[in-house]
C-alpha cells in the first residue's frame, strides 16, 4: 500500500464521517425546530382555550357561538415532551384536554340542540301562517296585523322559548374543574421549549 492509497481510504473515511455527523446534525436542528413550533401551537391553544374558560368562570353562562378548543393538537405532539416533562405536569396537560374536549362536546351539543330548536320554530311559524293566511284570505290587512304579532312572539328580542339546559350545566361544571397551563410550571416548560416570554 502506498501514500496515495492510505491517503485516498483516510479521505474517504473522513468525508463518510463528515457526511454522517452532518446529516445528524440536521436531523438534531429539524427536530428541535419541529418541536418548538410543536409547543408554539400548544401554548396558543391553550391561551384560546384559557380566555375562553375565564370568560365563560366570569359570565356564569355558555355563549351559542363559544369555542373551547376546535382542535386539539396535544395527542398529534405529546411524544415530543415526554422527557421535557415530568408526569405530573404531561398529567395535567393531559387533564386540560381532556376536560376542553368534554366542553367542546357540550356546547357542539347545545349548538345542534338550538339549530334544531330554531327549526322547528320556523316550521311552526310557517304553519301558522298559512293558517293565517286561510283565515283571512279576504282581509289583507288583519292577515298581515296577525302575521306580525305572531313573527312578534316568535323571533323579536325577549322572547322565552325551550332549550335544554343540561349541555350548558354540563359545560359549566367541567369549566369549574379545569386547571390553568400557561400560569403553572408546565406552561413555564412549554414558553421555554417554545422560546416565548
């Protein structure tokens, strides 16, 4: 073996190595990268979620159009934290979830009961007013009198009608028993990870 051999092998040796700890050393940073915007888009769930849950502790009531969490990014991203934090804190991240989704499923709940509701209200209106409308075929003028009494009644402000109360007591209670991230040591972690102040 001469020079240009053992130099050629120790060239090779060096730039298989080199090559390797590049492309370990890329994977490293991807992955670092991946998980910190992993914990941006948790900890921005969790702020929607949390002001959403405060509104909802101060108000005493669940708004139609309220929206705990629509998604839940934690399962897709928990593995990534898995030695960032210890089992109390993935516990309670855990337990947050858990609790927004059972709200979440509470007000999908009495959204679909209220869309049902308004429904039916028109179907009922409508039906009243082609009674109406029988009724007082030859008198346009107290035909359209009785229609607006009835539109009145149905759909104008301070109108009582059903709804079912359970989804929204429901929701109410599960609000009561969530504890916050952001202000606990998880959500310390997860600021960091983030690199977020």
């Amino acid at each position: 073996m001469d020079i240009w051999e053992i130099t050629l092998n120790f060239f090779t040796a060096f730039g298989t190595i080199l090559s390797v700890g590049v492309a370990v050393f890329l994977f490293r940073l991807k992955t670092l990268h991946y998980k910190r915007d992993a914990a941006r888009v948790l900890l921005m769930e969790i702020r929607s979620a949390e002001k959403t849950i405060n509104e909802i502790k101060n108000s005493s009531s669940v708004l139609i159009d309220s929206s705990i969490m629509p998604v839940s990014s934690w399962h897709k991203f928990q593995h990534l934290f898995v030695s960032d934090l210890d089992t109390d804190e993935l516990n309670s991240l855990n337990d947050f979830y858990n609790f927004c989704t059972l709200i979440q499923s509470q007000i999908i709940l009495r959204q679909n009961q209220h869309s049902l509701m308004l429904e039916e209200k028109v179907k009922l209106t409508q039906a009243e007013i082609l009674r109406l409308s029988v009724q007082y075929s030859s008198d346009e003028s107290e035909f359209n009198k009785q229609k607006m009494l009835i539109l009145d009644k149905t759909f104008f402000p301070n109108n009582t009608w059903f709804e079912p109360q359970a989804p929204t007591q429901r929701a109410l209670r599960y609000v009561q028993n969530v504890n916050l991230i952001s202000t606990s040591t998880c959500g310390s972690k997860l600021k960091r990870i983030a690199k977020i102040k």
